[in-house]
C-alpha cells in the first residue's frame, strides 16, 4: 500500500479496552550464531512480509513451540518424523544426535515480560474491527492486495496503536484435521492451541537469556512436529 488511508478510515478501536499481562515467560526460537549478539545487545524487530502480525519480535509462552518454530524445516528430522508417523519410538541414540543437531545450529532465548498492553485477537469485538477495516481498505486499495500483515502495519504506524498496545496476541492451533475414510469432516484431531505473541514496543523486552533445552523438550517437540506435518491417512 502506498496511500495514506488513516483520514478516511474510522478509528474503531477508540474506546477499546486496554488489557495488561503482568508477568509471562516468553521464548524465541533462533539461530545459535545470532544468540551471544541478542543476548548481549537486544533483539531488533523483524520487517519481513511474512510476519503474519506486522513488524516486531515473535514469541510463544511454550519453550516446545519456539524449537518447532525455528527447527521445522530442517533435514535431520525426516527420518524420525516419519517413524513418529508409523508409531515406533525413537532410540536414545537418535534423540541425541537430534539434540546435538539443534544445539550446534540452533537455541532459544527466554525473557520475562511484566505489565506490558496487549491487543487480544482471540476477542470477538476486536476480530470485527479488525475485519471492519480491513474491508475498508480492501474497498479504497487500487491494488486489491491486502493482507493481514498489512492492517497490522496500517494500524500500528498510522493508527496511533503503539501509544495504546506493546504487543499484538493471537491463539491458533497445531494439528490439521484427518483425511481417514469414514471421519473426513467428521473427526478432528485433539487441538493443541498456542499463542503468538508478537511485541511491538522493544523497551519490554528485558531481562534476556538463553533457554537451556533437553531431551524431554526435543522429544515433546518432535511429536508435534510430526502431528503437524502428519500426512493424509
């Protein structure tokens, strides 16, 4: 979006009620060359176009779905996902190497975050805004091309929200639902919700460190992970 929409788009948030977390533990999944310099210096927000919120630094309040955030993609854990898939067990001896793995290429960071103001998307009101503008500016973009990532950015840096909020909450799920003949659209699987947490106002984000993960956390991770990419039946 190249316009300026905030004369022509109502404030509908004005009047909206304010929340405060007083104290969470957070974690961020990250690489292990970037932990010494964040641990150090701080983090920086990211700008990406991916950031499903909108600019700012991601967290999960569990250390499992930061490790699954950043090590989902990697290679080492075809196999022992798949063997997850046919319900055998992994030996010791994998679960180590799979830990070496993770701690050679990458770690978590944890920090504590007290009395900071969050704008809760899992509350109803607040989604109806928030879709209210966002067809407000679907309606006066010439492009057609928005996105969610957009009304985040529109109302953070045009909308006056980084006076109101630090930070942007949204729960989601982990599993998908079965193809299994006889339960499709029928029977999901359990769901595990997590939340996202993206901060917005740098000056929380205090008290940073290292998280130290073991073999319980890779071993519950891994099970995710498999039950998130879990193949149709």
């Amino acid at each position: 979006m190249t316009r300026d929409f905030s004369a022509v788009v109502p404030n509908l948030f004005d009047g909206c009620p304010i929340h405060n977390i007083q104290n969470i533990t957070l974690f961020h999944g990250t690489s292990r060359k970037d932990i010494k310099k964040i641990v150090s210096e701080g983090f920086k927000p990211s700008s990406s176009e991916d950031n499903y919120l909108g600019s700012g630094v991601y967290f999960f309040d569990s250390e499992n779905f930061a490790i699954w955030w950043k090590f989902k993609n990697d290679q080492c854990l075809s196999h022992p996902m798949q063997k997850i898939f046919d319900e055998n067990e992994l030996t010791d001896k994998e679960l180590n190497e799979i830990m070496t793995r993770f701690q050679t290429q990458y770690g978590v960071i944890n920090t504590k975050i007290t009395d900071i103001r969050y704008l809760g998307m899992d509350n109803f009101k607040i989604k109806e805004m928030f879709n209210e503008i966002y067809e407000c500016l679907y309606n006066k973009c010439n492009t057609k091309e928005i996105f969610d990532t957009t009304i985040y950015e529109f109302l953070f840096e045009k909308m006056n929200f980084r006076e109101k909020f630090d930070m942007v909450v949204l729960t989601t799920n982990l599993y998908k639902l079965t193809n299994k003949t006889g339960f499709k659209n029928k029977a999901p699987q359990a769901l595990i919700p997590y939340r996202i947490y993206c901060i917005k106002n740098m000056e929380k984000i205090t008290n940073i460190s290292e998280y130290v993960i073991n073999e319980n956390h890779m071993d519950s991770c891994i099970r995710f992970m498999a039950l998130r990419e879990r193949p149709s039946w």
